[in-house]
C-alpha cells in the first residue's frame, strides 16, 4: 500500500494469482484519475471475463459518483 495513492491485493483461483491495483492521480482542480490495473490471467477467456465483470462494476461506480 502507497497511501493514500496506491492499493494492491492479491488472490489465487483456479491455479491462478490475481493481483488487482487502484491507483489515484490528483490531476488538478478537484479532479483525480483511478487507475485499475489486475494482472495474472493464464487465458485470454479470464481476461475478457474480467474486462466483462470490472466494466459492469465501474459503471455502477460512475452512476453511484455522480
């Protein structure tokens, strides 16, 4: 952990290690950028279920910001 700019965590599943990284930028005049990074993926089909899952996850996090 960098707080209050960097958090990372770690999983395994299904002989996978996951590890998933939010990243705050202040960028100025009350904005900041988040970054997510999850690295890890043996496959491309855990990749594009995870683009599927965090999509959907960060666009209720949008709906619920503004």
């Amino acid at each position: 952990m960098d707080a209050p700019n960097r958090v990372s965590y770690t999983w395994a599943s299904g002989g996978e290690k996951h590890t998933v990284t939010w990243t705050l930028q202040d960028l100025g005049d009350g904005k900041v950028n988040l970054h997510l990074e999850q690295t890890g993926f043996a496959n491309a089909q855990g990749l594009e279920g995870a683009r599927y899952g965090w999509g959907k996850w960060c666009g209720e996090l949008k709906k619920v910001l503004a």
